[in-house]
C-alpha cells in the first residue's frame, strides 16, 4: 500500500477538516430534511389512496383531488359494475365538516363515509375498537395522530360532527393526512345522515378489479362511461400528488431550499479545499518534481473531496436518522428511505467533487520549477 | 563513463517584449562517481540550469543526455517518468510533505517508483538508517533539526537508486557541522556511482567536490 498524502494531509489540519465536514453535513442534513419532509408530506397526501384495497378509483370530471373532490351522481354505481373485469365497487364519501372539542372550541375534520362491510375505504390499522362496530351507526373512527388537535379520545366517547352526536367506536393509527384537517372514518349511512348533500350523491366510486385483470385495462373501458374520470390507483396517488407539488409551490419551495443547500454545501467545500491547495502548492511543486504526474497531483484533491463528502454524509445521515426518529414526536413526518439516502450520498459526492474543480485545475498549473525557489 | 552531459543548453525568458537569456550555450558533463559545485551569484541562471538539467524546464535550445536518454526529444508526458528513474533531488528548503513522517517522506518518492508496502517502508528505513536516522523514522520534519531535515531530504534522493543527484543549495541553511554532515552524506552517494551536481553560493562544499565551474550571466566560465 501507498503512502496515503490526500489522507495524512486532510487529517493533519484538523480545524480545516472539521469545517469541511461541518459544510457537507449541514448540507446534507439540510437536503435530507427538505426531501424527507416533502416525501413524508406528499405520501401523506395519498396515503388514503394508497392503502384502499381497490384497484380503480372514479371521480367527478376534473376533480384534482383526494382531498377537494366533486361530488357526483350515485347512479353511476350500478354502471360502474357493469363493466367487465371490475368485481365489485362501492361509494366513498369525502366531506369537510367541523368537529366540537371539549374545551368548547371547533376544528375543521375531513370526514370519510365509506362501506364497513367491506371496509374499502376505511383505516387499515386499529388500535382500539373496531370497523364493524360502525355497522350499527352513529359510530366514529378517530386517527392517534389526531389527538393533539382533537384531544385524547377513547373508544365510548361522545363527539359532535356538524351537529350530530357521533361516538368514538375505533382509534386508528397511522392515518396522517396532508391538510391541516385530520381524517375521521364513519359509515357511508351516518356520513350521509350528517351531511345530507351526499343523501343521493357520492365522491368517488372505489373498484377492484376481478383477479387476472389488469387494472389498466379495466380502467381504459371504464373511461367509455361519460362525465366521469377513471383512474387506477396509481395514477389517482400520483395525480394528487403532483397537485399538491406544482399547483401549491411546495414543490418548488422544498426544491430550492435544497438547492440553496447544494449551493451553501458547495461553497463551503470549495472554499477549505481551495484554501488547503493553495497552502498544500509548494507540496505539489515538490510532487511533480520527484516524478507524480498530474493524475496522481489531482488524485490527492479529488480523494480528499471524496473522504470529506463520506465524512460529511455519514455524520448528516446519523444527524437525520435521528431527526426522523424524533420527528414522531414532533408531528413532523420526515420520509428517508434507501433510494433517498442513496441519491443524497451521489448528490454529495458531487457536490464535494464540483467544488474541487478549481482546486485541481490550480494544482495542475503548478509550475514545478518553483521548487527550487527557497 | 558520463551520468549526464549538457550540450550547448540556452534557455531563453520572454518578458513583455524582451527576451532575456538566463542561460547562454552552456555545457556541462558529469561522470558517475563525480560531484560537480556549480557557483555564481543570484541571478546568474543557477536555478534554471538546474531545472533544465532535472527535466523540469524544457530549453529554448540544446541537449541533455541522461544515462544515454536524451531528456528533451521525450513528450512533455514522458517527463515524470524521466525524472522518477534518473534524477533525485535535495532542495534548500527541504521540501519535506510536513503531514507525513520522515519514513514516509522517503516513501512516497519509492511507491512513485513502484515499491509498496512493507517493501518501500522497510528501503526507507535503511535509507534513513545511512543518513543516520533510524531513531527518528516516526517524526514529523516539525520535531526535526535544520540538519535532520536535510538527511531527510538526501535520504529521499537516495531513494530508488536514481544515477544523478540535484543539489540546489544543500547546506545553505545549516551551520558548519550539519553541513559537513551533508557534504559527507553526498560524497558517500557519489562513491557509490552515482553524478552529483550542486548549485551553490556555499564555498564551504569546495573541499567535498571534484569540480567546481563557474557560471556568470547565464554563461558557465570555468
């Protein structure tokens, strides 16, 4: 093995590397946060779409929507199921109404009415109680995450929904939505006694698809039926997404916040390693002159912005895992998974090396003549 | 037999609109086991007949011959390479990489060479040891002495076995006996076959050269 001169020199001047890393882990925990609080935002934005158990999602035309959606004619049910390939399908209510609190006060919920002998459309996961209880009516399904705005419910409690009394059969986890109104799930007959609009109306229609049947497919005949849009899954959870990401400027708000990230991380990098291979010049000189060529010269940089981008990473990834591990605390949702963990890592790599171009270029043109000036 | 011999070497500066001749048709030739003090006063193109003849500055005209290899018919991209095999050399500031230790200083001239590992760091080891520093083979050129410093330097020279040694004032900064120290270090190389030049103001190395020449405005006189 060789002697390691891009490592020895960085770890040599300790102050200089500390600033480094501390440039590339704000960055990164800065990128991290951004892109892990935007994801954490906008899968909570489909999340209820994501984890219905129906293929096919229908919609009044021109509905942008999970959470602003159209209503239409219940009618349209009957046609819906009709269609070949589809299995079966049922209505889904969607309403914003206004919950009273203990304390007297009101806050805005956005109520779900869907089937509770099928359960499509209702929450996935229970901590308390049950769906089937909503069965016999007037029942309510309150989410955990809820409980900072709506108070510490429990099962058997009373609460008023537009002026109806409801009780709390069910507490739910992990059902966080996007708006700042928390989602409540009840029956599609008690969602319809409290908001008597959806008396003969519905929000969307919810279909599965027979098994073997591409949901595509299915979704592509659907589509002859007039007055309606037919989505799959998929594309319903990625439109609603990319409608909270382009038509509101949260996308490109978290964008350029990352973007300034890269800037700052990339300015600070630049600057040490600048700095350093200025001070490191005469080194260089004396390199070339016993015989390194410039590939080896702009090696050490490069391995230095490479070390000073891992080093960098690792301590920004530990600081964001711990952020995300504390942001259930804090209500904050912040998403890292592996692919973002991976494309942050590229990002500072980059980032590292970007920043040490000018610094090669000018250990290139070192003279190595100047060696011999004392 | 000759390590190295300049032929007729011009090297020619141009400044705004002039052109100033730092060194004029000079010519010089050393043979293995020979040391050669080249002196003048500041100015008189020293450094750039050094770097000439250390394949560092490529001359306006003329030739050098290392080891029967003509230096400048090479590609500019040949060069490190051509130093690497034929040329050791010992500034007067030393030179030292101040982040490594002074085995690792010799080092990195041997892994240059292709010698890694344990291979390279035991020959730096020997390398100090016959400049007389193998107690201090982990210290930094910081917790070393000017002298220390210097052997270091000759050391790294040493290292790879190159047949022509570059001295640009080797004992400039050293008192008498670290000097002497030096001078001896580069007459043990010397003895082994190899050619030494050294550029210097110094007259103290007289007694330790073979030859002494002369240059005076660029032009060798002696």
């Amino acid at each position: 093995m060789s002697v390691d001169i891009a490592r020895k020199n960085l770890f040599h001047d300790r102050t200089r590397f500390l600033i480094t890393v501390v440039g590339v882990t704000f960055s990164v925990v800065l990128i991290f946060a951004q892109v892990g609080i935007y994801l954490g935002f906008i899968e909570n934005a489909s999340i209820i779409i994501d984890n219905t158990d129906a293929e096919i999602w229908i919609t009044s035309k021109s509905s942008a929507n999970f959470d602003f959606p159209l209503a239409f004619d219940e009618r349209r049910l009957a046609k819906v199921k009709e269609v070949p390939g589809v299995a079966d399908a049922d209505y889904l209510i969607l309403t914003w109404l206004s919950m009273r609190l203990a304390d007297g006060g009101s806050e805005a919920v956005e109520l779900i009415g869907f089937n509770p002998h099928t359960g499509v459309g209702g929450p996935w996961q229970l901590v308390e109680g049950s769906v089937q209880a909503l069965k016999a009516g007037h029942g309510l399904i309150v989410d955990e995450s809820a409980f900072p705005k709506l108070g510490a419910l429990r099962v058997g409690d009373l609460v008023e929904v537009d002026e109806t009394r409801l009780r709390v059969v069910g507490i739910s986890r992990g059902v966080r939505g996007f708006t700042t109104a928390p989602y409540v799930f009840t029956s599609l007959r008690t969602a319809r006694e409290v908001d008597p609009r959806f008396r003969d109306r519905t929000v969307f229609i919810v279909a599965r698809v027979v098994p073997g049947h591409d949901p595509s497919q299915v979704a592509e005949r659907l589509r002859a039926l007039p007055y309606l849009d037919v989505h799959t899954r998929d594309e319903y959870s990625l439109k609603t997404r990319l409608y909270w990401t382009l038509q509101t400027g949260l996308g490109v708000g978290f964008a350029l916040t990352a973007l300034m990230a890269v800037v700052v991380g990339t300015v600070v990098v630049a600057q040490t390693i600048y700095t350093a291979t200025i001070e490191h010049l005469r080194e260089f000189g004396t390199l070339k002159a016993i015989g390194a060529t410039n590939r080896m010269v702009y090696g050490i940089i490069v391995e230095q912005a490479v070390i000073n981008a891992v080093v960098g990473y690792a301590a920004g990834l530990l600081i964001t895992l711990l952020a995300v591990h504390s942001s259930s605390l804090t209500g904050v949702v912040m998403v890292v998974r592996p692919p973002v963990m991976l494309a942050v890592f590229i990002v500072a790599v980059a980032m590292c090396l970007g920043a040490a171009v000018i610094s090669v270029r000018k250990a290139l043109q070192v003279d190595p003549v100047m060696v011999f000036r004392a | 037999m000759t390590t190295i011999e300049a032929t007729a070497l011009t090297k020619v500066y141009r400044e705004a609109t002039t052109d100033v001749v730092a060194v004029r048709d000079a010519s010089l030739a050393t043979a293995a086991g020979e040391i050669v003090a080249v002196m003048g006063p500041s100015g008189s193109g020293k450094t750039t007949l050094l770097s000439m003849l250390g394949c560092i500055l490529r001359p306006t005209t003329g030739t050098v011959t290392i080891d029967g290899q003509r230096v400048w018919d090479s590609d500019e991209r040949d060069l490190p390479r051509l130093r690497r095999r034929y040329v050791g050399f010992i500034f007067q500031s030393f030179n030292l990489f101040p982040a490594l230790t002074a085995a690792e200083n010799v080092e990195v001239v041997l892994n240059l060479k292709g010698l890694d590992g344990r291979a390279a760091r035991r020959e730096a080891g020997r390398l100090l040891e016959r400049v007389g520093l193998a107690p201090r083979l982990d210290f930094r050129p910081r917790d070393l002495s000017g002298g220390e410093k210097q052997r270091v330097s000759i050391a790294r020279a040493l290292a790879g076995d190159p047949p022509l040694i570059l001295a640009d004032e080797p004992t400039a900064n050293l008192d008498a006996s670290n000097g002497e120290q030096v001078m001896r270090l580069l007459r043990e190389a010397a003895a082994q076959g190899r050619s030494v030049v050294i550029v210097t103001h110094d007259h103290r190395v007289a007694p330790w050269v073979d030859r002494t020449v002369l240059l005076e405005d660029g032009r060798l006189v002696a």
